[in-house]
C-alpha cells in the first residue's frame, strides 16, 4: 500500500497515528501508530526565480530597444 500525505513544515520528530476505518464491515477497523522524522528541505524560492529566469530567455528576454 502506498500512501501520500504532505509532511509538516517545520523539522523535527513526530508521533502519528494512522486509522483506517470501514463503513461497511464491523471489527475490521485498524490503528497503526508511528513516528515521523522531518529534516530541514531547500528552500524552494532559487528553483522559483530560475525557471523565471528560463520563461524570460523563452519569450525574449526582458526589454530590446
């Protein structure tokens, strides 16, 4: 099973509890916990200001007298 979720901001340990339940079937609902590293990303904004950068080069580049 994979399962795709957004991890939290900041760095750090957490403990995290996963339930799945059923609507349908009664005494099959489950509970897993778990703990959850975080380590600190790169920042997003220099891939920002290079694909604008790229887009720039693309339609021209900036102002031609």
């Amino acid at each position: 099973m994979k399962l795709d979720f957004v991890a939290p901001d900041e760095a750090g340990d957490y403990g995290l509890t996963l339930y799945f339940m059923s609507d349908s079937y009664i005494g099959c609902d489950q509970e897993y916990e778990f703990q959850l590293s975080v380590a600190q990303g790169d920042s997003d904004d220099d891939d920002d200001e290079e694909e604008e950068d790229e887009e720039e080069k693309a339609a021209g580049g900036g102002m031609s007298d």
